[in-house]
C-alpha cells in the first residue's frame, strides 16, 4: 500500500472512531448535565486525531522492538513504558488543543490536565496496544502473503524450467537425425534454436505475456521445426482481435505445439496440419490446438508438456481455469484451455 493509502486509512479509523465515542458521549445517561455536541465531538476527534498522529511512532517502535524468540521480554518493557508516555503526552497536548479552541467547559488548564489523567489515561491507553496489534496483524499477513508468492513463483519457475530442457533435447535430436541426411538444413535448426533460446531468456522473469508475444514463441519454434518437416507441416492460426491482448503463461502454447508435431504428425508420412484458435468469451479467454495427426480412440497419455501446463495453469488461475484434452472427431487430438481474461490495461 502507497503511503498516502494508509494515511487515508488511519484518518477514516481516527474520525469513525471518534465519533463514535462523540455519539456514546452525548448519549450517556451517566454524564449530567448532557454534554453539548461541539464538545462531545471536539473532544473525541481531537484525542484519536492525536493518536492517529502518533501511529508512525507506535509502527516504528513496533519495527524496532518485535515480539521475536529471544526479545519479547524487551519488546514487551518497552511497548509498556512507551505506551504510558504517549498516553501522557496525548492527554496533555489534547487539553492544550482543547483550551486553545475553548472546547472544554472548565478553563482552568492545569485543573483540567490533571482530571484527564484521572479520568482518560486509562481508557485511553488500549489506544496504543490497538494500534500496535493492528500493526502486527497486517504485517503477518503481508509476510505470510510475501511468503506464499514467493513459492508459488518459485514452483511455477521450476515448471518452466522443466519445459526447457525438454524441448530442447527434442530439438537436438531432431538435428542430430539431420546431421546425416541434409547438414545444411541441421545448421538451419541450429540457427533458429539460438535465436529461439535467446527470446525465451529474454522473458525469463515474466510469468505472463501477452497472446501476440506468446504466438511469437510459437512461430519461432515453427521456423525450427518446418526446417525439419518441410511442406509436410501445416499451420493455421485463428486469434480474434479482442483476444490479442489478452495475458497468457509464458511458454503455454508451445509445449502443446510440440506434443502434436512429435506424438502426431511425426510418424504421418504425409504430415498434418495443426489448428491454433483463441477468442475471448466475457471474462474468460478460450484457447485450443488441434491436430489432424496419428490418432486414437482413448484418452493420450499426459506427457511432460501436457502434465506442466496443467500445473502452471493451476499455479496461476485455481479453480477459475479449465483444462481438457481429447480424441479429436476428425482424427488427431485437441487441446483447450479456459483462463481468466485480464490484460495490463
């Protein structure tokens, strides 16, 4: 949160909460002769303004002094001493306010300081151990949120990284299988692997991309393996616009890609075609590979490329993605993934 946001945050909880004792003030049938209104409120918002005011001090000391292994005791002796002098200095500089502004009904300043001490410090020092465990709270939770994205980026690393050394030894043995029937075609493969490996590690950070950048992956790849298969590999994409922008795993087609060309069309003499198709629908993004390749009336098997963009998926989007792969009715296999639709705009 930007510092503004929670100043903002610590004036709302200062006013709501002093008008709510402004409001017990004025209503509190033990109080004779009733308080006027100007006074209830005056008094109220001026002593948690002055709280809201000494918060930055009550995070700092609560930075410094943790109730950690080791330290508690300390942290407690300190937060304790601390918590009565800021009481103490709130209760004189609120009658000093409230003197200046002539808000209270008695004038006498010193008489009226030490009827506060009498009256409010009690009741007034919570304010600080409220203040402190509010503190403690968000920031556990910011850790254990700190914690948990950072694992779940750490898996979700781990699963590309997985996915790369699997295409690329594909991609190695496809060039060493050319190395003895058409070299210059092998150091063509050569070529657009490097350039290929480079674009990959120039996203090595992003988790996401857009579809445009993702199809780019994916027609990088293509260059490689068209090399290899010439005019026996066909290729259709079908994008709407509204879907271009659209934010996608990085590396989610491409392992989807592959697993059509090599457990597909590889062993079709003739080859095949693979369909790419993407549109938005409302809130969600539809996406889906199809392929015209060897197929079969059961369920393929969940290989590599398949079983990590499964567990990406469900790294980043939960329950709201869905993810099926199937027998196609025209022969081959399909692919669809259904993710949340968002872009950075």
């Amino acid at each position: 949160m930007s510092r503004a946001r929670v100043a903002a945050f610590v004036f709302i909880a200062g006013t709501i909460t002093g008008v709510y004792f402004a409001l017990q003030a004025r209503w509190n049938p033990a109080i004779m002769p009733q308080m006027p209104w100007r006074e209830a409120f005056g008094v109220n918002l001026t002593y948690y303004y002055l709280w809201a005011l000494t918060t930055p001090v009550v995070v700092w000391l609560a930075r410094r002094f943790r109730f950690e292994s080791g330290r508690w005791v300390l942290a407690l002796v300190v937060h304790t001493f601390a918590s009565a002098a800021l009481t103490a200095i709130q209760i004189v500089a609120g009658e000093a306010i409230l003197f200046v502004l002539k808000l209270r009904t008695m004038e006498v300043f010193s008489w009226r300081v030490r009827y506060s001490f009498v009256v409010n410090f009690q009741s007034s020092l919570p304010t600080y151990w409220m203040i402190l465990a509010a503190f403690l709270a968000f920031d556990y939770y910011l850790k254990r949120a700190h914690l948990a994205a950072e694992l779940s980026r750490a898996q979700l690393q781990a699963l590309k990284m997985q996915l790369k050394p699997h295409f690329l030894f594909n991609t190695l043995n496809s060039i060493s299988s050319l190395m003895y029937s058409d070299v210059e075609a092998a150091d063509a493969m050569l070529a657009r692997l490097s350039e290929f490996l480079r674009l990959t590690l120039d996203r090595e950070l992003d988790q996401e991309v857009t579809l445009n950048e993702e199809l780019e992956f994916v027609r990088r790849y293509l260059e490689i393996e068209k090399i290899r298969f010439e005019d026996r590999l066909h290729v259709s994409v079908d994008v709407s616009r509204d879907a271009e922008d659209a934010r996608v795993p990085t590396l989610a087609l491409q392992p989807l890609i592959e697993n059509a060309i090599h457990h597909g069309i590889a062993s079709r003499p003739g080859g095949g075609s693979i369909a790419i198709k993407a549109r938005r629908d409302e809130d969600n993004l539809h996406i889906s590979v199809t392929d015209d390749g060897v197929g079969s009336d059961e369920q393929p098997r969940e290989r590599i490329g398949l079983a990590n963009t499964r567990a990406r998926l469900e790294r980043l989007y939960g329950a709201a993605h869905q993810f099926t792969f199937a027998a196609s009715p025209a022969g081959g296999f399909v692919v669809e993934m259904v993710i949340p639709f968002h872009t950075l705009r």
